[in-house]
C-alpha cells in the first residue's frame, strides 16, 4: 500500500498529541495516512504495553488511519544506528510516503529528539539504492519522501508553518483521549506524571487555539522543516 503520509513517533500517542488534527484533515481531503510508532511506551509510569496498543487501536480508528504499526525498538534505549535505521528504512520503503511527519528535534523526553534524528537519517538512506533492504522475502527499491516534517511536543519550540485545524480540534482532542490510561482522570488511582495532569490537557488546547491566533484562524498545529519552504506564488500564502 502506497501511503501519501507517514507519521512516525517514538511512543504511542506522540503522534496524537503532535499533528493529529491535520492528520485528519489531510484524511479528510482523500490522503492516505499510515502511522508508525517506534516502541510501546513500555516504560510508561501509567497503564502497560498492552493497554497502550488497544488505546493506540483506538485512536488510529478515531482518525480513520490507512495502517498503523509498531516496531517494537526499546522504550528509553533505542539508538540512531545502523540496526534501527534500516528498521525505519523498511517501513518508508513498504508505504513510500511523499511525507513524512516525526517528533521533534528537541523535548524533554530524550526519545523524541532521538526518534526524531533516526527518523530523519533513515528518510535520506531509504533514497540510497545501495543500501539493500527486504520485507517478507522480497527486495525493496529505494524511496526518498520528498519533505520530512517535525511536530512540536512538550518545549514551545517555534514552528516554521502552521496549519489550520479549526473544523478538526474535536477529531484530536478525542484521539488524544483514546489513551484513558495516560492523562488526567479525576478518578484515576495511577501515579501523577508530568502527562497526567489537567494543566497538560488544557495546554493542548490553549497551544492548538494560540497558533491559531496567530494566523487568524480558532485552532492550528506547528512544525519544523528541514529545508526552506517553497510556494509559486506570495498568493499562496495566508
């Protein structure tokens, strides 16, 4: 399956949390979106591994996601090296995304700027027809995404470009809340962790409503790019 989109992020729920709502925009306009998560968040204080794949079910049927799947690399001691690049390789040239989306270059949590990196490399080495990759017993070609994005996580990092997500905030909102086990419950008896509070919900929406307006619209998402943006013409830009 060709997708249009790939999302990748090191635990489940970064991508919900990151660009979900332009993800179901794009969803919306006939794109096809696949996301990758790289592990399980198995060192999560809250909930387990295996509550985090149904919750991530969950979400991904939420945004009408094409396919979803996990790499299973290790929660916390991933590495950008040659053993989990091909891994990342293998997944870009299976779908051979046009974009992809991944973490952010720096955050709080060491796996995000790592995820982000691993991410990034692996787009330019998938373009390489020398590096020889198989899935399944048969030999993938080479496939380079024309552009790699990055969302913005926990630190307000400065986005390049946003986009208006303002008929698809509820879309986000509930996809985030498929993960019942990570974030603030009233009634949750779990550990309180810097995800967990109500501080935090609320500031997903107060970033979404702030990008927003910023540009004149109620809601939006932040990136980063990689390289310059390029439009035809100033008419393309609001």
């Amino acid at each position: 399956m060709k997708l249009d989109i790939l999302a990748f992020g090191a635990h489940p729920d970064d991508v919900e949390l990151g660009c979900s709502g332009t993800i179901a925009k794009e969803i919306s306009l006939g794109k096809k979106v696949g996301i990758i998560d790289l592990t399980r968040g198995e060192l999560g204080t809250r909930g387990s591994a295996e509550i985090r794949d149904s919750e991530a079910l969950l979400a991904a049927e939420i945004l009408g996601i094409a396919v979803r799947e996990n790499l299973n690399m290790r929660d916390g001691f991933f590495v950008n090296d040659e053993k989990h690049q091909l891994e990342v390789i293998k997944m870009i040239r299976k779908y051979r995304p046009e974009i992809v989306i991944c973490n952010a270059v720096d955050d709080r949590h060491i796996d995000h700027g790592k995820g982000s990196k691993l991410v990034s490399d692996a787009c330019f080495l998938s373009g390489l027809r020398r590096i020889e990759t198989s899935l399944n017993g048969q030999s993938q070609e080479a496939w380079r995404p024309k552009v790699v994005y990055h969302y913005i996580q926990w630190k307000n990092i400065e986005p390049d470009f946003v986009v208006d997500i303002s008929d698809f905030i509820a879309k986000k909102e509930a996809a985030i809340l498929a993960y019942s086990s990570q974030f603030y419950s009233e009634n949750s008896k779990e550990p309180v962790t810097p995800i967990a509070t109500k501080n935090f919900l609320e500031s997903i929406h107060y970033r979404t409503q702030d990008f927003g307006r910023l540009v004149g619209v109620e809601y939006a998402e932040g990136f980063t790019v990689e390289r310059y943006l390029a439009v035809n013409s100033l008419s393309d830009l609001r």
